[in-house]
C-alpha cells in the first residue's frame, strides 16, 4: 500500500469521532438519525412513525399541517377485499420497519431535507363496518389534505383507497397515474359495489379523476386478465409482466416518462406487483411479478416528473411470517417518498 495515502488516512481518520463526517450528503443524514452525543433513537420504544418521522396528530385538523410539503397518511381499512382480509394492519407493519432511510444512496439526498414531512397517523373512519361510509370518510380527508397544500404519502389498506383519493387529489385537473401491480384494477362492479378493490381505476376515469391515456400500468400478469378490458377500451398504457422481462428497464421507463408527460400524476404501488418471493404478504399474490430491484428502479426514474402523491396498499402482515412484505412495502413508500420529494424541491426551485 502507498505509504503516504496511508499516512492521509490515519491523519484523516485515526482520532475522528462518529459525527466527524465530510461528505455533506453523508453529514446531513447523520443529523437526521443521531441527536447531540450520537445517540439514535431506539426503534422499540415510543410511537412508531414512518422513518422515525415526527409525528402530527390529527392531520389536516391540526393548524401545523399546512406548514408540510408531505404528510405521511394512514388508510387502515381492507372492506373492499376480493380474496384474503388484513391489509388494514400495513400501516401499523409499514410503520414498524426500521431499516430503511434516511439517505436515498442513488439520488444522493436525504427527502426529509428536501420536503418538509411529517407523519399523521391514519383516516379516522367512523365505520368498521360499511364500505361506502369509509371511502366517503377518505375522500373527506383528503380533500382536506390537498386544500392545505401538501402532498399525501399513503399507506393501504387495499388497493380501493386510492379512488377515493383520487377523487380528491383530481377534482379540478384529472391525474396521469404510474401503477405498479399483479392486477390492473379495472373491473367492473362486482355483486353491485363499485369501491371494491378490483377497479378503482375504471371508477376514477369514469368520474373524471384519472386521465387514462395519461397510465401506465406495470408488471400486469395472472389469471384476471379478462377483467381487465377497461383498460385497453380507455387507452391506459398495460405493460404485462413479461413485457417487462423482454423490453427492460431502460425501455419501459421511457414509456413510462413518455405516457405520463409533464402532467400532475401520482405513483401508486401494489405490492403483489412483486412476486411473492419477495413480498408473500398480500391478499392476492401472483407468480411471475417484478423483483425488488426492478419495482425500485422504476419508481426511482419518477424523480423529477410532476408528482403529487402516491401509495403503497395491500400489506396484510398476518400473511408475513418473515416481514419481508412489510420491508418491501416500506422500503417501496421510501423510494416514492424520496422522488416525490426530488419532485417538489425541483418545482419549488
């Protein structure tokens, strides 16, 4: 070894201390995690937010809330399932994860940084029961939310969430949609209920909410497929599992880019649009779904387009033995979360 690097390196580091940092990236996300005298906050104790986030109580009621450029929202209701029950209980798990963030490795930043965020809690539903009453109840919220300004970061509940904050989020300009999924949830009612979680989408476009030629839907597979006409009637983008495997990366992201536009859109993330090797945790798995690696790399290359939002739906931890669907799951919230908050900072300007 060259002995004078080697003399840098001890005159650098030998007597340096846990916080003497000089990268400024690097520097920033350790004052995110350790307080004065390097201390980090124990993940089993106190109330779990996501990344340690602070936490706002009562959300869009609190006078603070409009202070946020993002506020992570619960949505703990799974009424609206068509097979397996319990992705009422992802937020709590998504919550519960403590291995991920602060520092994003391959944007460089640290979100919390970039965008003012905090942690809200969850929708109060005033039903346990009815269906209806509760999306009526989310869309309340989240009119709230985007009449103060900021932008929601979800957490499912099932997939039926996101019509109704669609329906908020889109009132007065329909929204372009990224859609990570096993499934394209475009089906008609079944047995008469239209908020079920098989065709949000169709819903929203149908209400005027959700710009179809403006989706792209991604890792699409499975035996549902006769569902899903919908989308090809509307002129959604579908981008089938296989597609994927066949045309890359580096391809489906510019047609996603490319289908999106420079319009408002938000991200929303099914994890069963990952195979259930990596995320076995959900209401509807499908074989034959999207890595990991791959999910993050799609939602990665969103930085830096119009985003308003977005969601991760369909944890249901009892299913969970390992929690690696809750990892997955949030690590997936921290990759939209760290491009939706490249996104707001390069609005800002």
């Amino acid at each position: 070894m060259d002995e004078e690097k080697l003399n840098e390196l001890r005159a650098r580091f030998d007597n340096s201390t846990d916080d003497d940092i000089q990268d400024p990236a690097f520097k920033l996300a350790y004052s995110q995690l350790f307080t004065d005298g390097g201390r980090r906050a124990k993940p089993w104790e106190g109330v779990a937010t996501f990344l340690d986030l602070p936490l706002l109580a009562d959300g869009p009621d609190n006078p603070d809330f409009a202070s946020l450029d993002i506020g992570v929202i619960g949505v703990p209701m799974d009424l609206g399932v068509t097979n397996r029950p319990g992705a009422r209980f992802g937020p709590r798990a998504i919550r519960q994860v403590e291995r991920i963030g602060p520092f994003h490795h391959t944007h460089k930043v640290v979100p919390q940084a970039l965008a003012k965020t905090a942690d809200c809690g969850d929708v109060p539903m005033t039903s346990r029961y009815s269906l209806e009453e509760c999306h009526g109840n989310i869309r309340d919220y989240f009119v709230k939310v985007k009449e103060a300004g900021v932008a929601p970061l979800s957490v499912g509940g099932d997939h039926s969430i996101t019509q109704s904050i669609f329906s908020a989020l889109g009132a007065d300009e329909p929204l372009g949609m990224i859609h990570i999924d096993a499934h394209c949830d475009t089906a008609p009612p079944l047995e008469g209920m239209k908020f079920q979680h098989g065709g949000p989408f169709r819903q929203a476009v149908l209400e005027g909410v959700l710009d179809p030629e403006r989706c792209i839907q991604i890792g699409i597979r499975g035996t549902a497929e006769f569902l899903w006409e919908f989308s090809y009637a509307s002129g959604m983008t579908v981008v089938h599992a296989e597609q994927l495997l066949g045309d890359g990366l580096s391809r489906t992201i510019e047609l996603m880019k490319r289908t999106v536009g420079d319009g408002p859109t938000y991200i929303t993330f099914d994890v069963d649009g990952l195979d259930p090797v990596f995320a076995p945790g959900t209401g509807t798995p499908e074989v034959g779904g999207l890595s990991t690696r791959e999910a993050a790399e799609i939602i990665r290359a969103a930085a830096g387009l119009n985003l308003v939002g977005g969601d991760v739906v369909e944890v249901a931890p009892q299913y969970d033995t390992t929690t690696n669907t809750a990892q997955a799951g949030a690590s997936m919230l921290f990759e939209i979360y760290s491009s939706l908050a490249i996104s707001i900072a390069r609005n800002r300007g």
